[in-house]
C-alpha cells in the first residue's frame, strides 16, 4: 500500500512530461521555419490567408495575397511554407471532392422533394 502512491504519481508524471517534450519540439519547428523564411515562398498565416513572401524584416514579413497588394504580418503568424508538391496535392483533392456537372440542379431536386403541405 505503501508504495502505491508513489508508483500513480509516477504514472502520471511521466505521459506529462513526454507531452511537454513533445510540444517544445514542435514548437521548434514552427521557430526554425519562420527563421529559414525567404523572398518568393508561398506561406499561409494562422488566419488562412495564401501569400507570397516578397520583404523580410527581423520581425516582420510583408506578404503579397494578390497581384499588387501587399500585406505586412509578424513571423509568427506564418503557419507553414507551402511549396508545389504540397499545392497540386491539394488541388487533385479539391478536384475528387468536387461536384460532378450532370447532377441536378437545386430547382430539379426541389421538384423531387416530398411536400408537406397537403396541395
């Protein structure tokens, strides 16, 4: 009985402290990426917004989202650099989830539609 308090406590401590591990890593990561940014990468920002590096500043980074407009954000809003392996990944999947032409439009599926209404 004696030495079951200590062994819980231990048992709890220890998915604790690898959690910690884990997020300090992370975290580094998140750090080395924002430090190795460079003019020309397209980055997204935690908000969502798309971008093309265009000026770096030990602070900042001005983003161009579209042709003639330039934003300036903190590094630390720069979530991940995108390069284009990772963008037509994206696009092929966004082409398979899209709706095919010869489904019904909205009108025609209305028509099918039970009514509830006794007419």
């Amino acid at each position: 009985m004696d030495l079951l308090l200590p062994l819980l406590l231990v048992a709890l401590l220890i998915p604790m402290f690898l959690g910690v591990r884990r997020q300090k890593r992370e975290m580094a990561k998140v750090t080395d990426m924002q430090d190795a940014l460079k003019v020309g990468d397209r980055v997204v920002t935690t908000s969502g917004l798309f971008g093309t590096v265009v000026e770096l500043d030990d602070s900042t980074v001005d983003l161009e989202i579209a042709e003639e407009v330039v934003t300036t954000w903190l590094r630390k809003s720069v979530l991940e650099v995108r390069n284009e392996d990772e963008a037509t990944d994206t696009e092929a999947v966004e082409a398979e989830d899209a709706v095919p032409a010869d489904t019904a439009t909205p009108a025609e599926a209305a028509d099918d539609a039970p009514r509830l209404t006794k007419d």
